[in-house]
C-alpha cells in the first residue's frame, strides 16, 4: 500500500462554507455531482412509491427505534446475554479510544498484521484505521468504494457511496498508480474486475475480518450486515477471527422488524428493493472467534438531551444526503466529519461543539431530509435547536453575533425600524456603492434589489389614512 | 360575500417586503379587499422574528414578540404574503407575559394562499395574467405549512398556490424538472454560504428558463428577491412576481 490513509488531516479547520466555496470552484463538477445524486433521490422515489404502504413503514421505524431508545438499557442487557450464550464475546466501549483499543488488543494477541474491513462508518467515526496502522497494523477497505478512497488517501464523502465524488476516469488513473492497471482505462466493468483480484488476495491472506452493524437483534444475540458487494460474508468466512463493532443504538427489539428495517433501508439508501447481502451472524463458526464491540461515544448523552435524542434511530442510509441541495453541491468533504450532510450536521455537534459549530448553519432549513427520513427524524428542526445551543454557548462569531444584536433591537422598535429602513433604502438609491461592492457577499454573484421610493407603510400612511 | 365583511383581518406585512416590495404588499391589501374582506393594517408592525432566530438568536425574540403580540391580538385572523414568515410565527411565537395571546396568534394566522383556499373558499377568480409562469415552491410554506404536497412522501398530490394559478385567465403553468428544490435563499445562510446559495439559486433559474417561463412566482418575495438578483445578473428578461401580484392582476 503506497498510500498513507493518515494523509487526510481529519482535524481540518476550515469551516464548510470555506470548503463548499472551493469545491463551487469547478462548477461543471458542482453540476455532475448533484446530478449523480438527485438521480439517486429519484430511484429512492420510484422505489418507495412501489409500495403503497411506504409511510406506514415510516411510521412504523420509527415507532420500533422511538421504543428501542427508551428501552436501550434492557435490550442491550438482553443482547448481550444472547449474544455471549451464542459464543460470542461482547466489550463495551465507553469512547472511541476505548472502542480502538480493544479492537487492537483482539488483534494483537492474535498476532495478525494485515486485517480486512467490511464497511463501517463507526470505525469512521472512532479513527480506527488510523489507530492501527500507527500500531503497525494494515486494514484493508474491502467495500470498492471505501477502497477506492483508501486508496486516494481520503476519508468516505458519503455514508452508502463512499467515493460517489470521484469519476470513473479518476479512479482509472488512481487504480493505475496503485493497482497497476494499465493507464487510461476509465471502464467501470475492467475497473472492478482489477479491484476484485487485488481484493481477492487480500481476503484470502488476512485471517482476521472487521465488520459494521447493521442491526443487533435482542432477541437472538445476532447482527446483520447488509451489502452489495458481499465483502463481509467473503471476509468474516474466511477469517479465524470477526471483529463486529457497533453503535448503543443498533439494537432492535426482534428479528421480525428486520422486516420493515431491510425494507426501508435499501430503497431508502440507493432505490434497491432490498441490499444484495443481508448477511446474520448468530454465532463463530467451529474453530472461530467471534467478537462484537458495543461503543457509547456520546450516544449516552446524546439519549439524555430531549431535543436531540431521536437523531440516534438513524439507520445510515444517507437518503438525507442525497435530498439535501446543499450536501449535493457542497460534496460530503467540506463537513469535515465522518459522517457528512444533514444527519452528519446534528451528530457531530454533539461530539464536540466548537470543532463542528459551522455545521448546523450548512442548511437552509427547506426540511426534504426530515421527509425523506425512513425512521422521521426531525433533523431539520434539530438543525435549528442546534444554531441555539450554539449561541447560547458563545460559538458564534462576536461580529455575526453583534450584528443580530443590533437587528433585534431595530426590529423590536417601530420608529427606528421606519428610519432605519428609510434611511437603508436611501442610501441604496444614491449612494448605491455602499452595498454594490465585493463586500458584500450578496452582491459577488447577484444584484441588490431595486429601491422603491417609499415602504409600504408610507404608502399606506399616503394613500389609505387620510381616507 | 357578507360574512367576510364582519370578519377581523389584519395583514402583516414582512419587513423586508414592507422595505423593499411594497408593490407585494399593496396587491395583497388589495386583493383581500376585492374578495370582500376588510382587511386592517397595525401601523406599528415590523418583523416576524426569524432572522434573529434563524440565526441561532431566538432568544433575542422576546421584545420583538411582544411588539407583534401587541399588534396583532384581537383579530380573527392575521393574513401574510410569507410562508415562512408565517410559519415562523406558529412554530416560535412565545411569550413570557402574553403566551395566551401568542398561542391564539399562532393559531390564527395564514398564508395568503391557504387564506384563500382554506378559509374565503375562493373557487374561482377573475385575474388575468396571459404569461408562461414558473411556481416556485417555496420550502417553508410547502414543508412548514403544507401548501403543497411535498416530493419526498408517498402521499397525494396538492398545491393551494398552484390550484388559485390555475384559476387565473390566460396564465400558463409550466413543469419542472425538480418541482420542490429549495432556492438556496436560506435567510443568513444566503451571505453565510454564499457559494452554495448562489450555485442552489442559479440551477433553480435554469430549470424556470429552459420550460421558457416568462414570470417565476412564489409565496415568499426572499426566495424571489434571491432568484431575481440572479436573474438580473444574467441580463435575463425573465422577472420575478409575488403570486398576490398576480392574483391582484385584471381583478
């Protein structure tokens, strides 16, 4: 592997209007990436509009999560003890450092050095590749789009489409550099075949496997992981060792929801009827070890805060993301957290503040990511109760926060309100450079309005008191 | 006709369309006052609040509150050319001396359109307007106060605004590719994250010029004062017009 996936500096700084305001710099690339994803907004509808009780299951998901959250204590009890009864044995991981550690004592005392990885966006969230690797330890994206941006040395754009902001030609070029493929090749069937014997040898030469959650199943102590690529299965089979690490809020009650979750999820996500692999893992196979890392990392916290709880019945399906017009022509970098886009947007606040205190302002609060939601999370008005808790907390710039200031005290005082507005209106009129200059972000790429003559009030004072 | 005369309506009138758009406004008094309504205007109004609160300030509202509750208790209904104004109002009107009065409010007041549709029952009109018109749906009126059937759900199709623009003579309607994309307008998100805004406004205007229309319209003048500034930058002949203008034209 020539490529350092420590390259990408998770800890950028520019906040995400810096970040989309570079990624608008190739307005033809702006153009394509929306395109790609509003054609998949547009598979999801077909696809749910395929089943006449699509809201109901909504509706149900919802439910099913909404009871999973206030019960999380029992059932976590309860699948552990399936789940250890199966064979399995169960860690729980209070942070992500807790969560990374652990993993890296498993696989240390197996004394492996190269592991495969089936997708996760906990691992994402908790570094762990990073952690390894300085640990002398090489993991290997299998998912091909996860791969592809391990490749590249990036961290995944999307959630389900980890390298949806990367074309075909690219990825020729970058399979060329790192694969050896011949140069110049941008076609997807050749690409993948190339991507599949480089990933073949990697599966059969690592004896440990790591794998996402989909769901946890209380009832039976099993998961589930879906996908398309069948990576997991391949993985996990052919490992003496299966490393599963989830989130607190995967569990679900019963097996029988996975009716409406598996459903829901895959339309949801990319228009599929359902994901090409739903894969349960119940118990090791003969001979195998079979570990399974519950992490915390603020979840905890997060089910104690009323208005922010209900972010934690997300399914990752990304739908939200490709709703959202802002996350389409932004692309899922310029969030600078794991998890991008609108869901991304309420998480990350949540585990640190000040680092993610641009996000919620990432939104014009249209509302299509509530809506599209599987499980009804309210995440634009999440959104908006986040911008208050960030004011209040003093992470809003003191000129930004000077300026509303001024406006309140305007706004809540009829007189100086008329002045104030007469007073703009004319100096727009004659002196109209004041606001007609590249200081003024509206005026970069739009004109101001045109300036009547009087307010509304004033023609109302003129035209209607007097009679 | 007559139960609409004894009824008390007041019209609040948004800041920056009381600043800006007064033409909005004055079609609006108007165009209730042609469908028999007598319609009041409380001079000492100003602003619903949002641009504070959007901004993560809504605990800057409360004198602001004060001033709109004050203005506006009494009526039987307070009518708005703003979607998201209004919806503003019902989600965040509160009070901590009047919250009665803000809880009546909140529950009175409507959109001009859903005021139409919903309460005057308007079925059919006698405006004219003979353009091609594009309707822009705008997010807090269409998702806020359900205006309009949003795309995201599996449920039936319905738009108030739309159905009053198909009443109106020799106006025609034209599709979309993407019939509910927010603008990118936004309020402080507009010079916050300027890039996007822009490139979010410029894809909305392109799918408005490529069905020819003459006139984009909406509920909400910001969505319009956005896409007009880029409209205008473009040189386009193609204007923007509140839809109040144009169910107040050849009444």
């Amino acid at each position: 592997m020539s490529t350092d996936p420590n390259s990408f500096n998770h800890s950028t700084t520019s906040d995400h209007a810096t970040l989309a305001d570079k990624f608008n710099l190739d307005e033809p690339r702006v153009d394509w990436h929306d395109k790609t994803l509003w054609f998949i907004r547009n598979k999801r509808d077909k696809a749910a509009w395929q089943l006449p009780e699509w809201e109901q299951l909504r509706e149900s998901a919802s439910q099913i999560k909404n009871n999973v959250l206030s019960n999380l204590h029992s059932y976590l009890l309860q699948f552990e003890k399936n789940a250890q009864q199966n064979g399995i044995t169960v860690h729980w991981a209070a942070t992500a450092e807790e969560h990374n550690k652990i993993v890296h004592s498993i696989i240390q005392k197996t004394g492996i050095s190269q592991v495969v990885k089936s997708k996760s966006m906990l691992t994402e969230e908790c570094h762990l590749n990073e952690y390894l690797l300085t640990r002398g330890i090489e993991v290997i994206d299998t998912d091909l789009g996860e791969r592809i941006v391990q490749l590249a040395g990036e961290p995944p754009s999307h959630i389900v489409l980890p390298c949806i902001h990367w074309k075909k030609e690219e990825i020729g070029e970058l399979f060329s550099k790192h694969l050896g493929t011949p140069e110049g090749i941008s076609d997807p069937q050749f690409l993948t075949a190339a991507a599949r014997i480089h990933l073949r040898q990697r599966f059969m030469s690592s004896r440990l496997a790591i794998t996402g959650v989909n769901f946890a199943v209380a009832e039976t102590g099993e998961i589930v992981v879906c996908t398309n690529e069948g990576n997991a299965d391949l993985g996990v089979q052919l490992a003496d060792v299966h490393i599963a690490c989830m989130g607190i809020e995967k569990i679900i009650p019963q097996r029988k929801h996975l009716a409406i979750f598996l459903r829901l999820l895959a339309r949801s996500a990319t228009g599929q009827p359902i994901t090409t692999y739903s894969s349960h893992f119940q118990r090791p196979r003969k001979g195998q070890e079979m570990h399974i890392v519950l992490v915390d990392n603020g979840r905890s916290e997060r089910l104690g805060s009323n208005d922010f709880r209900n972010a934690l019945k997300c399914i990752r399906c990304g739908a939200c993301m490709n709703t959202c017009p802002v996350y389409r022509r932004s692309g899922g970098h310029s969030y600078h957290y794991a998890i991008a886009g609108p869901i991304g947007a309420i998480l990350a606040p949540g585990l640190d503040m000040k680092k993610h205190a641009d996000l919620p302002f990432a939104s014009t609060l249209c509302g299509s990511c509530s809506h599209v939601c599987p499980v009804k999370i309210d995440i634009h008005d999440q959104l908006y109760k986040w911008r208050q808790v960030l004011a209040k907390n003093n992470y809003i710039g003191r000129t930004k926060k000077a300026g509303i200031k001024g406006m309140a005290f305007i706004l809540s005082h009829p007189k100086l309100y008329t002045l104030a507005g007469a007073g703009a209106r004319w100096l727009m009129k004659h002196i109209p450079f004041v606001v007609n200059n590249k200081l003024n972000p509206w005026y970069k790429q739009r004109e101001m309005p045109d300036v009547p003559q009087q307010s509304f009030n004033g023609w109302y004072q003129q035209n209607r008191k007097s009679k | 006709m007559k139960d609409f005369e004894i009824m008390k309506v007041a019209i609040f009138i948004p800041c920056y369309i009381d600043q800006f758009y007064p033409q909005v406004a004055i079609a609006t008094l108007e165009l209730l006052e042609k469908l028999g309504v007598t319609v009041s205007y409380p001079e000492k109004q100003t602003c619903c609040g949002q641009p504070m609160a959007n901004a993560g300030f809504e605990h800057l509202t409360e004198s602001g509150n004060t001033l709109f509750i004050e203005n506006f208790s009494g009526y039987d209904y307070i009518v708005s050319p703003s979607g998201s104004c209004v919806l503003h109002i019902k989600d965040h009107l509160h009070s901590s001396v009047k919250e009665q009065e803000a809880i009546s409010i909140r529950a009175k007041v409507y959109e001009l359109t859903e005021f139409l549709t919903d309460v005057l029952q308007v079925r059919n009109i006698t405006s004219k307007f003979y353009h091609k018109v594009g309707l822009h749906q705008s997010c807090h009126g269409q998702r806020g106060l359900k205006l309009s059937q949003m795309s995201e759900l599996v449920a039936p199709g319905f738009s108030k605004p739309e159905s009053l623009l198909r009443m109106v003579e020799g106006l025609e309607l034209i599709a979309l590719d993407r019939k509910d994309e927010c603008c990118g307008f936004g309020g402080t998100f507009c010079v916050g994250e300027e890039a996007v805004s822009v490139k979010m406004g410029k894809d909305r205007v392109a799918d408005h010029l490529h069905y020819g229309a003459e006139f984009i319209t909406a509920n909400d003048m910001s969505c319009l004062m956005h896409l007009e500034g880029i409209l205008k930058r473009q040189k386009s002949p193609t204007k923007v017009i509140h839809i109040a203008e144009i169910l107040n034209a050849g009444l």
